[in-house]
C-alpha cells in the first residue's frame, strides 16, 4: 500500500514529462525502511547518496531536509519503507546535462509488505540477464535498473524469492534487488563490487557486525561453483534485512539458517544508525 507521495517537498503524483529521470535515467535513489515513523540507517543511505551525486555531478540535497520530507512521508504509517528518488530535472532534449540542473525530488512512502520467507530458507535461481562493466557506475543506486527488470521477468514462479546475477564474466555479483554472502568453514565471503552491482546498505552493516564479533570477512570475486561450496548462504537487503537462502535451484540445498546467518540476523535486526 502506497502512503504518501511528495514531489519536492508538494504532496503530488506527477512529474513534467520532459524530467531527465524519465528521459535518460539520469538520477539516484535510495529505499529505506522505516520503524516508529523513523528511517533506519538513515546516515549510511545520505553516504551513499552522497557518492553517487559526485560521480554524477548531480546536486544532492541537505540531508536535513530529506529527512523531514521523510517523516512527513511516514506520517500515520509508522513502519514499512520510504524511497527517495533525486532526477536532474526537466531540461531540453539532450544528453549533455544542463549546468544548472533543477533537481526533482520525489519522497514515497509505503506500508509493509507481508513476508512469507520459509524457515528453511528462501529459494533462489541463477539469472541468465548478465550485468555490463562500468566502474564509475559500480556500487550507486542510479535509476537505470533495466538489467534487474530483465533478469526479474525470466521466472514468474512464487516459490522462488530471489534471481543472482552475474557479470559478462561469469562472476556472481548480487542478486537483483539484494547482496549476496557465503559461509565457508565460518568465514564470510561477499563479491566485490568493483565494476558492477550495487554496495548496498544491509551489506555494509552485515560487514561492520562481522567485524565487531570476530567473524573473517573476505571481499573477493565469487564463481557459481563457489555457491556449491558454500556451508551457508544468505542475502541482504535494506527493507528485508538478512535473509537465508534454502536452495540454490540446480546447484545446493543448505541447512537454512546456518549458525553465522542466525547470529548476523540477531544482531543486524537490533543494529541501528
């Protein structure tokens, strides 16, 4: 259920049709989740939103007003998530970015969603949708997600929770809307994410939390045969948090949760920013 919609700072659906988000997927976004009418890891999101403005150019606003838009957003709905979207505005028809841009920002609010994740873990597919190379787009949320919208339509099967995605290389970076670990003999491992994929939030946090309880993390590239490997695995989202994986589909069924997901869920769930 949709909450509130505000549109540079007016309760409003509607853009101009000449907007460069629409136009070109020229922007950023963040969706956060939200507990109490508040923003969890608030700070972390406005970091990375920080970075993708200077990779793009684009002007991001003062966190303290996205902040208030976000709790105006939440009002009456206490929990669920808030997705913040920043365009470069209308402009004329050209790729070249105006030098000074009109910046559109659009603050949406929602309820949660249901979950119905098993107790044995969710199950998941290798997705045949590659990601393309690009170093300086690595790790930020722009709007362009038409890899993910490809990958996402190669099953419509309610059984399966999550699609993995690959770079041309073959290296399994992320899954469509979420990050990816694996377990091996009590060492965490994740891909790096060094010319593809998104570094998202919850990762970062799971990263941080390995750290505070000794647990060995390596960032390194990660192969399909490595999931068959793997004692645990599990995925990371901002909105679904820390969620075991039961299956791989035609590669490995895991004990779901395993001992170091369990106790990454335990304290990423009462972790906060």
């Amino acid at each position: 259920m949709i909450g509130r919609r505000l549109v540079n700072g007016v309760e409003s659906s509607a853009i101009s049709v000449d907007d460069r988000g629409l136009q070109y997927g020229d922007g950023l976004f963040e969706t956060m989740s939200a507990q109490d009418g508040r923003v969890r890891h608030f700070e972390r999101h406005m970091e990375r939103l920080a970075e993708g403005g200077r990779r793009l150019g684009l002007p991001v606003p003062d966190a303290k007003l996205v902040a208030a838009e976000c709790e105006r957003a939440l009002a009456g709905l206490g929990a669920g998530s808030v997705k913040l979207m920043l365009t470069r505005g209308p402009g004329p028809r050209s790729y070249r970015p105006p030098a000074e841009p009109s910046v559109t920002r659009i603050v949406v609010s929602s309820a949660p969603k249901p979950r119905n994740d098993p107790d044995d873990g969710i199950v998941v597919r290798l997705c045949e949708t590659p990601l393309g190379l690009n170093p300086r787009l690595a790790g930020i949320k722009h709007l362009n997600r038409l890899e993910q919208v490809m990958a996402c339509a190669e099953w419509n099967d309610p059984a399966i929770a999550e699609g993995l995605m690959s770079a041309i290389d073959g290296r399994i970076v992320c899954a469509t809307a979420a990050n990816v670990f694996l377990v091996r003999e009590g060492r965490l491992v994740t891909p790096a994410i060094r010319d593809c994929g998104v570094a998202g939030v919850m990762r970062g946090i799971v990263l941080a939390a390995a750290r505070e309880l000794g647990i060995t993390s390596d960032i390194i590239d990660v192969r399909p045969e490595d999931l068959g490997a793997a004692d645990e695995v599990f995925l990371t989202n901002a909105i679904t948090g820390v969620r075991p994986v039961g299956e791989v589909l035609g590669l490995r069924r895991y004990a779901a949760p395993g001992d170091v997901t369990r106790t990454l869920i335990e304290r990423t769930t009462r972790a906060d920013a």
